[in-house]
C-alpha cells in the first residue's frame, strides 16, 4: 500500500481528496441547513455554458466557468426576491440554460472539439500540481471566511419555517392561556397567569423581529436580541413547566380522591346488593320452587297439596289458592277415572253381550227348530242344525277365550331371537290365507337380533291378517325393519295398500271390541291384544292411514328387557 506513495499522481490525487474534503464539508454543510442541495447541481452544470465560451473566445474554460457560475448565483438570488418566483424553478430554468450555451458555442467553435465535460467532472488521477495550489487556497479561503463570519453565516442559515413555527406555537400558547384566564381561573392553583401572557407576548414580538430582519437581509442580529429571545425562551418554558406540573399533579390527586370515594360509595351498594339478594333468595325463590315442584307433580298426576307457606305476602295467598285448586282438580280427577271406569265396564259389557247374542240366539233358534220337528224323520236336517249349533257354541268359545287372554295375566320367558326368523315363521302360519291377488313383499334385514317374547310373532300375525281382511280386490303387504341403535332397539312396519282407516275410526281401532268387520268375521280383540302385548314388551305401536292409500303399523321395541314379563 505504502508503495502508491512513490508515484506522484497518487500523492497528488491524495492531497486533491483532502482539501476537496474542507471544502465541501464546509459548504455542504451551509447548503443543507440552508436547504438549497438544489443549487449545488444547477451551478455546476450551469458553468458548462462558461465553458462553452472560454473555449469559443480561446481562453481557459475553467476561468469562462468561474465567471459564468457566479453571475449564474447573483441572477439566481436577484431573480428569487422578485413576488411569485420560486428559487427551485429558477434553478431548474440556468440549469438548462447554462448546458444549452455550452453546447452551443461548443458547436460554433471551429475544428474538433474535445471532451469539454471533463471540466464538470474531471480526473481525480490528473490533478497537476497547480490545482493543487488552487485547492489549497480555496480551502484556507473559505476556512477563514467561516470563521471570521460564523455569527453571520449561522444567521443566515436559520431556517424560516423553524421561526415561523415557533411564532405559531408562541401565539396558540397566547390563546390558551387567555381561554383559561377567561373561563377556567377560579379553578387554577395558578394565579399569575396575567404575568404568564405578559410574557408570551413578548417572545411572540421578539420573534417577530427576528423574523423582519431576516427577510430585510441584515448579515448581523443585535447581541442584546438574542441574548433578550433566550432569556424570555428559558424564562417561559420553566414556568409553564412548573405550572404544568403542578396543575398534573393536582389532577392526578383528585382523580386518586375521586376513585376511592366511589370506591366507598360501591360498599353500601355491595351491603344492599347482597341484602336484596338474600331477601330475593329466602322470600321469592324458594316459594317460587316449591309452586314449581308442586305443578310439576300436578302435571304428573300428583295431587298432594303443597306444603304452607309462611312469608306473610301475596306467595302465602298463592299457595292456599294452588292448595284449593289442587283439591278440586283430585275430586275431578276421582270423578273422571270414576266415570271411564264405568263407560269402559259399559262398553266392555255391552260388546261381550253383543258378541255372545249373536251365537247364543243361533243356537236357540237350531234348538226350538230341533224341538218341533223332533219326531220328523228328516235326519240330514236336523243334523245341519246340530252342526251350525255346535259352530256357534265353537264361536262364543272363541269370544269367551280372547275375552280371558285379553284380562288375564301370564308370565312369558324371553328368548334372543333373529327378528327375521320371527317374521318367516309369522308369515309361513298365514301364507294360507292369503290370496293369490295380495303379493307380500318382505325387506327385514339379518342383522335384527332382540330378546322378545314369542307372542311378538302373534303381533305379526294379526297384523298380516289385518291387511290381508283390508284388501279385499288384492294389493301389496309389505312388511319392513331396521335397528335403531340410538334408541337402543329396532322397529318394524307392515304396510299395505288397502283400503285405509278413515280418520274418525283410527282412534278407536286399539279399543276392544271395537271393529269394523261384518258380523260373525271378528271378535274386535285382536288390536287390543297387539297393543297390550307392545305395552308388556316396553315397546309401542302407531298407525297412520289414508283413505283409498293404505294403512301403515309401526311398531318398536327394545332390543333387550329383564328375563320375564308379566302378560
């Protein structure tokens, strides 16, 4: 490294980096605070149309540039003082005036002309010992300058929109202050405030004539202004400081004081809050769930008065007139099982005694025939009558035995069973009777297994026959299941596209001895029966039918159950 020290050119390019460093660290820094970063481009490239001359006229185009540039400054300053012209558009305008001039004469000037541009830029490995000197110079020259002219320079790089700013911060403070004085004095710990605006103002003026003279262009402020701009600055700022803060800190202990009275003033209203729920709890809650408990048992058949009330208000009277309410609604409840009781004992006798009429009377009327024609010889005619005599005996054996199997009692033994088993073994019992004009379709899946009773494979049955007795010009059965594993059991259907229930029968058709069958075809238990063995099994049995469509059964039970059911 230490080496390039031996060549000239690099020495003489070292020093030129140095004194160009002063230089323009010096002037940079007065063209940033002055915010004309602009400029430094537009000069420069203004002084090429001095260059452009020099070389015209024959002389040194760096001394064409020196001039050029400098009248290029004074016509910019001239010009920028002028209402309405902007400096950076001035600037903008030599700037292109300046390259055009060069160029021009550049043009003009007879023979081959070199490249003029490097008098703009330059070689930094060119440097003659010559512009040495010369940078030497220009860098003790504007060292000097600056320091017998700091004060001045420093004046001048004052930026006016800092003055301006601090002029508009001076005179809001004034607004403030005076809107405080006017409306809010009586509240201030503050009573100096007259003196505080007082003072403001004069700052506020101080800047003011700072500001006239640096738009009058003088180069020097008088020592005793801004000697008189600091001390009121420094002056201000501490006692507006110091009334700030006592003012904050002033606030800040009422806001404490203020948060613990309403801290204080929230213990009473936690005291009567608790209290009003106390009082709400031990006098309306507790009354009101105990009149809840007791609907609800009202609701559930329970009528058991509910227990006295104590409180001495309106829930007392309440209860006494639930009481009175819930002893009535017992009597009438007494008073309707009690008339059921007695409508079902009147239907149930009046359907046995129909059922039994019927072969009883037909078995008197063979009898009476069989007496008076006793001594005929006619034996085929009296053994007709003995036959149809004995059908009839035969048929109210049958009435008085589903009569006993509906209103007793037995106990059946559960068995795991294959549903679809059940279903194949139900419908081979009454294929026989079932017309060659019904198709029966059967879509019971093998999965189905339950723990039933036998008699489930009855339900089936009677309700095949049912739907075969429905269709009497043919039609479809078609019997259906699935698990339902949420419910924890499985139901099935049997359908079929008969003639349907109308809607005033379908509520009577579990009733016994309800039926819709001519005389002598059905006894009516069959459905009660269904419906009773459903009810022992835990399961349940609907219907629901539309007329001229068909009827559908809908049946479900669980798929496991204790170990005997009481029938």
């Amino acid at each position: 490294m230490l080496e390039l020290l031996k060549y000239d050119f690099f020495i003489h390019a070292l020093l030129a980096s140095v004194f160009t460093a002063v230089t323009c660290g010096i002037i940079g820094t007065y063209i940033v605070s002055r915010r004309i970063v602009f400029i430094s481009g537009g000069i420069s490239h203004t002084s090429f149309g001095g260059v452009g001359i020099g070389y015209y006229l024959g002389i040194n185009p760096i001394i064409g540039a020196a001039v050029f540039a400098v009248l290029a400054g004074l016509g910019i300053e001239i010009l920028s003082r002028r209402p309405g012209w902007r400096e950076d558009s001035l600037i903008g305008m030599m700037w292109s005036f300046g390259m055009a001039v060069g160029i021009i004469f550049i043009f003009l000037t007879p023979g081959y002309a070199p490249n003029l541009m490097t008098y703009l830029f330059g070689n930094i490995l060119t440097v003659s010992p010559l512009d040495i000197l010369l940078m030497a110079g220009l860098s003790l020259l504007i060292t000097a300058v600056f320091l017998l002219l700091f004060k001045e320079i420093l004046f001048l790089s004052f930026d006016k929109e800092n003055i301006v700013q601090a002029l508009d911060y001076a005179r809001q403070a004034e607004d403030i202050l005076r809107n405080i004085l006017t409306k809010y004095s009586k509240y201030t710990l503050a009573k100096n405030l007259d003196q505080r605006i007082n003072e403001v103002v004069t700052y506020k003026e101080s800047l003011v004539a700072l500001l006239k003279l640096q738009e009058e262009g003088y180069l020097v402020v008088p020592p005793d202004n801004i000697e008189l701009i600091r001390k009121q600055g420094k002056i201000l700022t501490s006692e507006l400081e110091k009334i700030v803060k006592k003012e904050s800190q002033f606030v800040q202990d009422l806001i404490g004081k203020s948060k613990t009275i309403h801290l204080l003033a929230l213990v009473p209203v936690f005291i009567l809050s608790v209290l009003v729920a106390l009082f709400l709890v031990f006098n309306v809650n507790r009354p009101l769930k105990t009149i809840e408990n007791a609907i609800t048992k009202i609701a559930s058949g329970d009528f058991n008065n509910i227990p006295e009330i104590k409180t001495g208000d309106e829930f007392e009277s309440l209860v006494v007139s639930l009481n009175n309410m819930i002893d009535e609604l017992d009597k009438r409840s007494k008073q309707l099982i009690q008339a059921q009781k007695l409508a079902s004992l009147g239907r149930l006798t009046s359907g046995v005694a129909h059922e039994l009429n019927n072969p009883l009377n037909n078995i008197s009327t063979s009898i009476q025939i069989l007496i008076e024609e006793i001594e005929e010889n006619d034996l085929e005619y009296k053994k007709e009558l003995l036959v149809g005599a004995e059908k009839e005996v035969e048929r109210g054996k049958e009435i008085v035995r589903s009569l006993l199997e509906f209103a007793r009692e037995r106990t059946l033994t559960l068995k795991q069973v294959n549903f679809k088993d059940l279903v194949d073994s139900a419908i081979k019992h009454v294929k026989s009777e079932i017309p060659d004009n019904i198709h029966l379709k059967v879509e019971v899946p093998d999965n189905i297994q339950a723990t039933v009773g036998l008699r489930i494979k009855s339900v089936i049955i009677n309700l095949i026959a049912n739907a075969v007795h429905a269709m009497k010009n043919g039609g479809e059965i078609t019997i259906k299941a699935k698990n339902e594993f949420d419910k924890e059991g499985f139901s099935f259907q049997v359908i079929d596209t008969g003639e349907g229930i109308p809607q005033n029968v379908i509520t009577k058709i579990f009733d016994p001895f309800f039926t819709t069958k001519e005389v002598g075809k059905g006894s009516g238990l069959g459905l009660s029966i269904t419906y009773g063995i459903m009810e022992q099994h835990r399961g349940n049995i609907s219907v629901s039918s539309e007329v001229g469509k068909g009827t559908t059964f809908t049946c479900f039970l669980p798929f496991r159950q204790s170990e005997q059911i009481e029938l």
